[in-house]
C-alpha cells in the first residue's frame, strides 16, 4: 500500500460556522418572487418555453425548485449519509486518520440538516404557493443509480455507493454556488442554498482528501474497477431525467412535437457533455492527480462520455 496522505481538516471551525449550528431556519414571506432563477433551469431559455404565459413559466420555476430540493433530501438521506456513517464507525474499511473518521459525522449531521431543510423549503413554498409537486418518489439518479449496481456483484453495492458520494461531494458545490448568488430569486430559497453550499465547500475539501486516502488502499483491480466507473457515475449524478421534463412540458400546453423539439435542442449529447466536462472539471483534475486515467479502459470511457479530449 502506498504511503498515506496528509490529512488537514476542513472542519476546524465547525462548530461555529456550520449551517446546522449557526444558521436560523429560512422563512418565505408573502412576497416569494421567482423560486429558482430562469438562467439555470436550461428548458427556460428555449423559445417555446420562455413564451409561455406568465403564470405557467412561473410553475415551470416552481417544479424546478421542487425538483432540486427532491433532489436534495434523497441525495442526502439515502446515499450520501450512509456512506459517511460507515466511515465514521469504522464499516468502510480504508485507513484514515481518527480525526478523519470524526469529522464523517459532522457530515453526517450536516447532511441529515440539509435533507430536513429541503423538505422544510419544499413544505413552505407549497403552501404559500398553491402548487403541488409533480416529482417522481424516486430521483431519476437514485433509478439510474441502482440500475449501475444491478449490472455489477452485488457485493460491489457498497463500494459503488461510496465512489458515487465522492463524486456527487465533489460536484454539488458548482452548482450550488450559481444558484445562491442569484439576485432574482425568493431571499429565503438564495439563504436556504448559501447555507448548503458553504457547507458542501467543507465537504467538498474533504472528498477530495478521502479519494487519496481510498486510492492508497485500493489493490490493483480495484483501483481499475474504480476508475472506469468515475465516468459513468459522473453522468448518473449528472443527468437531468428528460422524460419527466417532458411529460411536465406537455402540462402547460406545449403539443407533443413542440416538446419534443423544445428535449431535443436543449438535451443534445453534446451539450450534455460539455455540461458534465465543466461541472466536473475539479473532480477530473483529482482523479488525474491520481493517475486514474492512466488506465486504457478509464481513458476511454472519460473519452467517449466527452469528459477527455478525445
């Protein structure tokens, strides 16, 4: 095994700073404004959604916001926590400093409280709002994600989940950052979602960490394993659900051909690509610090998923 890493916590001033800790909850008023900005959500831009009438383009915001706060608490409550509760109780056997192991459960609480927030948001705007989610149970990464498990040994599910944590830990904080320095949106959404980025800064620097501890104890096989899954896992956290947009595009009067233009121009695989190389782009820049790439499957398969010049 290669000689472990320094570790420097990111959590020194947690107790203080952390959102859970420090921040108040957040309230809508009555004077909610959009609910998620119009620039982000990449159906708006298209011509035939951004003539919609008034009223329904604000839906359509609403739905996004919905979406992402889903998105949220079942990335939180059902992925992310249980792989950080195993790292903390020792379950996930990779060789990490006890100040490491520790700090998983400020995550764990972090995470636990930006889950509950979500759900709390996703309550407020409801009521203030009158509009009902039209969300899936089940995100369409959590679907994609078990399928990913389903072609692989079962005994491989746990492993899978954690590689899917580091990558969703070390992406979530790009986006985040866009939406909570928003001027057009609700103040209590832009509140709601600095807090969890500031958070997920923290947990960011400290998946980067974990993946140099996790790759010194990785043998051979697991290492390549590893590393040609990253690619593929990137685009499961990555990937809007397309059919679900398109069912709720149907909604607000748009005929089936106008939907499937509105998918088609905005969903194309090269835009996703160059969406997920972007996103990714810290993410890439660690698994090449690694070597990961310097396996001829992984190259590949960052190739053929646009995340590596070709």
């Amino acid at each position: 095994m290669a000689q472990l890493p320094d570790y420097r916590t990111p959590f020194a001033n947690w107790d203080r700073r952390a959102s859970v800790r420090s921040s108040p909850r957040r309230t809508l008023t009555d004077d909610t404004g959009d609910l998620f900005p119009a620039d982000l959500v990449p159906v708006a831009k298209h011509e035939l959604v951004a003539g919609l009438r008034p009223e329904l383009f604000r839906r359509l915001l609403t739905q996004q916001l919905y979406r992402y706060l889903h998105f949220t608490s079942k990335l939180e409550f059902m992925v992310v926590n249980y792989v950080v509760l195993g790292i903390s109780q020792g379950n996930i056997q990779v060789p990490i400093p006890d100040q490491m192991r520790f700090d998983a459960l400020k995550i764990y609480c972090d995470e636990a409280y930006h889950g509950y927030f979500s759900v709390d948001l996703m309550r407020q705007v409801q009521e203030r709002t009158g509009i009902a989610p039209r969300i899936d149970e089940e995100p369409y990464f959590l679907r994609r994600l078990a399928a990913l498990k389903e072609k692989h040994d079962p005994a491989k599910a746990g492993f899978i989940d954690l590689l899917f944590t580091i990558v969703s830990e070390t992406l979530i904080t790009a986006s985040l950052t866009e939406i909570s320095k928003s001027r057009e949106v609700s103040g209590a959404v832009v509140d709601t979602l600095h807090d969890h980025a500031v958070d997920e800064g923290r947990h960011h620097a400290y998946f980067a960490s974990y993946l140099t501890f996790l790759w010194a104890s990785l043998n051979r096989a697991e290492r390549t394993f590893s590393a040609r899954l990253f690619p593929e896992l990137i685009d499961v956290f990555l990937r809007p659900d397309v059919p679900s947009i398109g069912t709720e595009l149907g909604g607000y009067g748009l005929k089936p051909d106008e939907v499937a233009q509105v998918l088609a121009e905005t969903f194309s695989e090269r835009t996703q690509a160059d969406y997920n190389r972007a996103t990714a782009s810290k993410l890439l820049g660690y698994l090449r610090e690694i070597e990961a790439f310097d396996d001829p499957g992984a190259r590949y398969e960052a190739r053929s998923r646009g995340l590596l010049p070709g």
